[in-house]
C-alpha cells in the first residue's frame, strides 16, 4: 500500500533500525520505545490488522509466531518478555500495518493500560 508507514519501511523508503529480515517478515525497533527493548515485527504482506487476516496468512501468521523466541534471543530477552498486537479503535492501534510488539528488559505490570 503506498500511503501505509510500515509498508514504506519494508520498502526501504522510510529508514529503520533493524533487528530481522526474511522473506516474510521485518522486525526493526520501534522509534517511541515504552522499554528498554521495544521492537516491531511486521509481515511483509500489507494487512492492516488481525481482523485483516485470512486462512492464506496463515503462513506468515504462524512464521511470526515461531520467530518471536528467536528475535527476543537475539535482543537478549532471556529473563522473559511481552507481545503485543494492538488491534482497532479499542485496540489502541495506531498504524493500520498489522505489527507484533516485543517488549522486554523491564518489568512489565498487569492489566495493562
Ligand atoms: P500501535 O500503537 O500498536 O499501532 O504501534 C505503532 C508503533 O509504531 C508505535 O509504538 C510507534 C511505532 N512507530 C510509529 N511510527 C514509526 C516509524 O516511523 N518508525 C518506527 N521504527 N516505529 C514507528
């Protein structure tokens, strides 16, 4: 999508710091950080959000599940971490490129804001 934020990361036109890359996926630390670490995992293909996804994400879906522990390792979040997906309005989502937060090298507290 050429007006989306993430998708211009992706693309390379908007620069980022990056963590990962693969085919599917790009993961680059977040510019307003709420910890210590505090990254981004998007999938290349533009969605917008969760209630984007389809039966044929799910290859992409399941690949950023399975990669967050390797990402986190790589970040050194060997004492644990948050994941985040905001979603919608209520959601809290800001930018309609669906994104997998990684937080971690605090301590996180519960409910959430
Ligand atoms: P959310 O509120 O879940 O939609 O999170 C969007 C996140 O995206 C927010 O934590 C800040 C981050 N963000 C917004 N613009 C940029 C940007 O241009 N570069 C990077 N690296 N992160 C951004």
């Amino acid at each position: 999508m050429s007006d989306c934020l993430f998708c211009k990361i992706v693309e390379g036109e908007i620069p980022s710091s990056k963590v990962y890359e693969d085919d599917l996926i790009l993961a680059f630390n977040d510019v307003a950080p709420q910890a210590p670490v505090h990254c981004l995992i998007v999938p290349k293909k533009h969605m917008d959000s969760l209630d984007d996804t389809c039966e044929e994400d799910g290859a992409v879906l399941a690949h950023i599940m399975l990669k967050i522990k390797d990402i986190a390792a790589s970040l050194g979040l060997e004492n644990g971490y948050r994941v985040v997906i905001n979603t919608g309005e209520d959601g809290m989502q800001s930018v309609k490129h669906l994104h997998v937060h990684i937080l971690g090298k605090r301590k996180m507290s519960w409910p959430p804001g």
